[in-house]
C-alpha cells in the first residue's frame, strides 16, 4: 500500500495519499506520502485536513436515519409533510428543450431524496433547460454566500429552507421512485433535518454525529488554528 501511494505522489498525480489500515486488532497504521500541495514542502499525514466534497452526502443521510430512528422522520413520510411547497410537484415532459410539465404520479419521499430518485438534478453538472433554471433560480447548493462565488445577482437561495420552496416553484425531472439521477437530494435532506430537528444543520450534525464520535476535525469551516494543515 505504501507503494501505491508513493507512486501516486511520485508521478503527481496527488499532491499527497493516506491511508488508514485496521487488520485483526483495534490499532489502526496510518500511510502516508507527499505533502500539503505540490508547491508545499509540509509533510501530510492522518491529521491533514481535506474537502470531502460529496462524502457530506452519506453524512446527511447518516444524520436523517438518526431522527427516523427518533421517531421525528420516517423514509417513507412524503417530503411536503414537511415542506408543504411540495405538495403539487409537477414533473417535465422533455427537460431537454423546455419546462412544460404535468402533475407528477407520486410524491417524492425520504427515501427518495437519499437515494437520488426524487426527482430532483443539479445546475452545474448537465446541460439542460431544467438545470439552468436550478441555476436562474438560485438552487445552487454549497453557494449561499454569493460573494464567495463572486455573484453579482443575488440570485443565490439564503437559506435551506428558500432554496426548498424555490424548487417546489420547479418541476422534477422524473416520476419519484423510478429513476436514479445524482442530484441536490441529500441538500434537500438537509433542509428537512434542520426543520425537523430546529436546529441549523452543522449544529446537528455536531451534536449528533461529530462529538458523540471524537470527529473534532470535520466541519463546514476550518478554524484558523487549523489552517497550517490543511491541504
């Protein structure tokens, strides 16, 4: 394994690779090679700090199943008991060329939106009309700072909570239920956690995931005290 990650840092194609082995024991070894960047000379080792980037969707859905098993959610409960805004989902007939829609045949779920199958798409990774309207709406997930992504417009949803009723505004690409399509589902989950739980959505996953299992490194923000190692 070492040697694998040595060749990978070796022929640049990472700045850095680490691995955590377990193997018959409770101890855990750590491989390690490169550094913080390509232009760093800072080693990296099991406590650099790096983006997960999608790995948050199997943390939302972790934290969704921790209310199902509370009580307060069910995987099967339609998603408009808690956003009546998606109570009349539509659906598009031909998402390629235009936005005409008819009333959609089920309702999307829980269970849908951990599973990619509510229906629902993202507007930077397809190039179609019901993407771009996610992006003339504002439904762009991880950029709710506008300045951070250098908009001008304002068109940005605030809050989990705007960005759910602005897609009720819009229809779905499918019938919930009869199609995978990787999508803002576990976005949408998150809305649904913060509303349910009345708490912002990082203070949940805090108090319900992160602290109970020492995860003191993972959050949405790096502290400043963090930044000598992150990559």
């Amino acid at each position: 394994v070492q040697a694998l990650l040595d060749g990978y840092v070796g022929s640049r194609q990472f700045a850095f690779a680490s691995a955590a082995l377990v193997a018959g024991s409770d101890q855990t070894d750590y491989l390690n090679a490169g550094t913080l960047a390509f232009d760093s000379r800072v080693p990296a080792d099991e406590n650099t700090l790096c983006r997960i980037h999608s790995m948050s969707k199997p943390l939302t859905a972790a934290a969704a199943m921790t209310l199902i098993e509370d009580g307060k959610l069910s995987l099967d409960q339609p998603v408009a008991d808690v956003f009546p805004s998606w109570k009349a989902m539509t659906v598009a007939t031909n998402p390629d060329v235009n936005l005409d829609s008819r009333p959609a045949r089920t309702v999307p779920t829980m269970r849908h939106l951990l599973t990619h199958s509510a229906g629902l798409t993202y507007g930077f990774l397809y190039n179609d009309k019901l993407a771009a309207a996610y992006n003339e709406h504002g439904i762009t997930p991880g950029a709710n700072r506008p300045a951070a992504i250098g908009d001008t417009t304002g068109r940005q949803a605030h809050s989990l909570a705007e960005m759910m009723d602005r897609l009720g505004e819009l229809p779905l690409m499918f019938d919930p239920g009869t199609q995978w399509h990787y999508s803002i589902g576990l976005d949408a989950m998150g809305a649904v956690i913060e509303k349910v739980s009345g708490q912002g959505f990082d203070e949940f996953l805090r108090e319900r995931l992160f602290d109970p299992l020492d995860m003191a490194s993972t959050g949405f923000v790096v502290a400043p005290k963090d930044y000598a190692r992150f990559a």
